[in-house]
C-alpha cells in the first residue's frame, strides 16, 4: 500500500454541532454570537483523518456513522478552518460535496477542552506535512544545505593560557620518585601517620638482611648449644664395682664402730 492510499485517524469528537453562518459583510472576521447558537442546524460526530498530506474534517452521524458533510483541509491556517473572533469553541469550515460544490458552515464543541484538540490535531498534521517537504528537498539538492565552517575567520584570534599549562608541567616533573626495594620493585610510601610496613616481595626472592636468622637477647646461640659437652654413656655393672671398691678399701682400713655405717668413707 502506498503512502497516499493509507487513511489515518488524527481526532475524534463524539459531540459537535453545525451552524447555519450569516454572509459575511465585511473582513472583520466571523463571530459566533451572530449563528443561532441555540437552535443548531445539526449535531453528531467529527472526525478528523488524513491521507498524504490532505486532512479531512468529517461531520457524521453518531450512530451509523454515515457521512454529513467534508471539508478538505490543504493548508492550517487557512481559507478551509477559520477561528471565530469572539469565542475559542466555534469555527468555521469550508465543506465540498463530489461536484465541486463548496459551501461555509459553523461548527461548535460542547466542550473548550475539544476545541482545544481539534485545533492541535490540525497544527500537528500540517507540521509533518513541512518537515517531510524540507526532508525532501534536502534529498534532491544534498550541497546546497547550509555547511559547517571550522575555520578563522579574517582577524579571528584565540588565546591560550601558557602559565597554568607551566604550572602543571612543573608539578608534574617535581614528583618524587618512589624508592625502589629488592628485585628492582618500586614501594608506595606508608600513609601519612602510619608505620611502614615490611615490603611484600615476590615468591622465590629472599632479602640478604633475612639470610642470618635473629638471636634474641639473653638466649645462648646455636652454635654455643652445639658445643655443649654432651652425656657420656651409662658406666656397665663392673666399672660401677671397681669405683666403690675404692671406697671400700678405704673404708676397710680404718676403724668402723657402727656396721650400719660400713661401705661410707668417714672424712
């Protein structure tokens, strides 16, 4: 289906009334307080569609639906929907039958809040129509759009602010740099306030300070354990015998007035 044969639904309002309006005598404008607002000429439904870019006021009945009168709409605001000069609710359109016949008539919403919708329903519709038309025409003659100009103009001048791009370039050389541990690692500095923590190094590295194990104050060191005379064996049975014996000779030289006291050199 083409985009002129499709038919959209723009507004619907369920109430409007029709007018019969007066000859117009002058260009002052239409005013509904000359229609006789109390005795209209029909009521029904409107509706309000569009095919291309041609909208279309529908006046039809509410419940069949079966067709009063069409006024064409090509261009809002225009000669097809005027506004009255002394209300919002009123206007008037320009109804055409398939003769060529045309013919003005007053149409009033029972509501100012419809009025409002009808009116904006055509504004919008109208306001696609121009942007698919300048679409269009940017199609057909892309170099003839308005183009961006980057460039200085004659006299033009910018300025740069060389100090504060100095500033940052010496705040950025004065840096100290981060102090380098074992195996070439650079270290963060501790916090502020902190104590500096023993650096972290990498598995299978071992520091030369870590090689010599620590001795703590007033324990005896390994080697001087190592060199300490160790327990010699357990004397046998005979060797024991022949260590009293000598006490024993002894002790059978001298007078012993007690035999409970035999075996023990008296000094």
């Amino acid at each position: 289906m083409a985009e002129g044969d499709y038919e959209a639904v723009l507004c619907v309002k369920p109430a409007v009334h029709v007018y019969r309006v007066p000859p117009r005598a002058s260009n002052r404008g239409y005013r509904a307080a000359e229609w006789q607002l109390d005795q209209p000429a029909w009521s029904g439904r409107l509706r309000i569609t569009a095919k291309g870019k041609i909208a279309f006021i529908k006046l039809e009945d509410k419940t069949s639906g079966e067709l009063f009168a069409q006024a064409p709409v090509d261009q809002f605001p225009g000669i097809a929907v005027e506004s009255v000069t002394d209300s919002s609710r009123y206007f008037v359109i320009r109804i055409e039958d398939g003769n060529g016949r045309r013919a003005f008539i007053g149409v009033g919403f029972v509501d100012r809040g419809d009025a409002f919708d009808f009116n904006v329903a055509l504004q919008d519709h109208f306001k696609w129509v121009r942007q698919q038309s300048e679409l269009a025409k940017q199609a057909e003659n892309p170099d003839q759009g308005p183009k961006l100009d980057l460039g200085f103009k004659e006299g033009q001048t910018i300025k740069l602010n060389i100090a504060n791009m100095k500033k940052k370039e010496g705040a950025t050389g004065n840096a100290k740099p981060r102090p380098a541990g074992p195996g070439g690692l650079s270290l963060l500095p501790p916090p502020p306030g902190g104590k500096s923590s023993t650096p972290v190094l990498p598995s299978g590295e071992r520091p030369s300070s870590l090689s010599t194990p620590v001795q703590a104050a007033g324990m005896p060191s390994a080697d001087s354990l190592l060199a300490w005379p160790q327990p010699s064996a357990a004397p046998s049975a005979a060797a024991a015998a022949d260590v009293w014996g000598d006490f024993a000779k002894a002790s059978g030289s001298a007078p012993n007035p007690n035999q409970a006291n035999a075996g023990w050199v008296q000094f």
